[in-house]
C-alpha cells in the first residue's frame, strides 16, 4: 500500500485519516467532534480499509487510534437512531451472516498483520469491543474503559463472545458486562484489558511494529492465525448476539427504564421480562 494509494483513500473517506510510515499504516478514528463515535459510515469504512488490507503484501503492521481526547466513545446513537438507518440496523441483526457492527470489529482478526489499538480519553461501547478484537491494546494512564452496553438496557453484540474469549476471564467479563462499570487503566492492565500502559502510546505502539517487523512476515501471520483459532466460537455464538439485542430492542420494556435510568437513578426496573 503506497503512500500515493493512502492519499487516494484519505480522499474517499470522511471519517477516517490514514497515514503510512516505515510500512506501518496508521488508522485514525477521526470525528474528534464526537469523540469518535462509531457511525454506520465509520463501520462501513473501517471495513473498507480492512478488506484492503487482507490483499496488500506491503504493510507489516496497523496502528488504530483516534483523533482528539478521546479514542471512541461507543456507537452515535444519533446516526443509529436516524429513521433511515434504523431499518438497516434491524436488517443487519436478522440477516443470517455477520451484522455490519459484529463485522466492523471482527475484521480485523482476519488481517494478516499485528493490529494495534491506541487508546486514550474514553474507550467504551463500539470502541471497547473494537479494541478487543484487535491484537494489542496501548493506552494512556488516564484513559477510561466499558463495556457500556447494559446502562443502556442492551447487551454486547459486536462480536465479544469471540473477541474477549482469551483475553479476560470469564468471570470478570461477565462482572464488567453485566455492572457496565467504568474502570481506569491501571484496572485495565491488571484484568488484562489492556496490554501496555504508556505516557506516549503511540509511539510505544511503533516499537512494537517495528519489533515484530525484524521477525518473518509468514511467522508473524502464522502466529496470528494459529492463536486467533484458539479462541474461534461457532457461528452460534454470534447468533446469541443478535437474537438476545432483537429481544431486548424489540420488547424489551425493561431497556425503556434503562435509558430513562441514565439520567434520573431513582428510576426502577420492572421484574425480569425473559426466561
């Protein structure tokens, strides 16, 4: 991937910026303005580039990050909630295959080099499961983590049950999912949320590049491939994603309370509504 092909990619894409040194690519989240909310055309071209990726033979790492204070404050509920894209969402969550927002994450443990997340400011929601799906995490000492999902009446479906098998206990991904409880990053680093903790991440993020790219390529994307199996699920797992947020969207009167509860805590929930 040439310097002169990120130019022509940067043209295309409105919500990311792309630069490419040293035969590492960086990706940028940039909607700095919203923190870096994942929007349907961020997922889209998040994608995009990682397709592209899959058949280039020239870059030997990735480095995500997000531009401004913060890497990625979740979904923008704003642009998922537009009556346009609303019927897309639903689509996507009854279509057979992988829905766009488990894709979005999910794609980037099929890139055939060491993806790198640098996280700083909020990295909860979308960008949490994004980060782990992606082979290392390097944050800042002041970012903050969640896994956000229940404060809002919903559950994780972007592909967790695959991405944080391995990488968190179980009983501790289930604490963090079910409290939604926001954690620092030295909390992070011992649940082993997080893999370094560093006042420049970035640049420590280019070490490790630059570290793996003195190994062969092939080793390299044979050791991906070789551990990412270790923790590969069935399609089924990703099915429970879907079917348990179409329950909780569809019906679910108690995820009605929940938003309602994010802003005035004397709200209470109905008995549990599923079995």
């Amino acid at each position: 991937m040439s310097s002169l092909f990120s130019q022509k990619l940067n043209e295309k894409y409105t919500t990311l910026a792309l630069s490419e040194a040293d035969e590492v690519l960086t990706v940028s989240l940039n909607r700095p303005d919203k923190k870096n909310a994942m929007s349907l055309r961020m997922m889209r071209e998040l994608i995009d580039v990682a397709e592209r990726l899959k058949k280039d033979r020239s870059i030997r790492s990735v480095i995500i990050n997000g531009a401004g204070d913060s890497f990625c404050a979740g979904i923008d509920l704003s642009d998922l909630n537009n009556p346009k894209n609303a019927m897309m969402g639903l689509y996507e969550l009854l279509k057979p295959t992988q829905s766009i927002f488990q894709r979005v994450c999910l794609i980037w443990r099929e890139v055939p080099v060491p993806v790198i997340v640098v996280t700083q400011g909020y990295c909860i929601g979308a960008g949490m499961q994004l980060a782990l799906a992606c082979d290392f995490r390097i944050s800042t000492p002041d970012c903050q983590f969640a896994i956000m999902e229940a404060k809002w009446g919903l559950v994780p479906d972007m592909g967790l049950t695959q991405s944080a098998l391995h990488v968190l206990p179980v009983d501790v991904l289930k604490e963090l999912t079910m409290t939604a409880r926001l954690i620092d990053a030295k909390q992070a680093e011992q649940l082993h949320l997080v893999t370094h903790i560093d006042d420049t991440p970035y640049e420590r993020a280019q070490a490790l590049a630059t570290e793996i790219a003195t190994r062969s390529p092939d080793a390299v994307l044979a050791s991906k491939r070789v551990i990412n199996q270790m923790t590969k699920q069935s399609f089924c797992a990703l099915y429970q994603e879907k079917m348990w947020q179409l329950k909780l969207m569809g019906g679910g009167k108690n995820r009605k309370l929940a938003i309602k509860k994010a802003k005035d805590n004397s709200v209470q929930f109905l008995k549990r509504q599923f079995s």
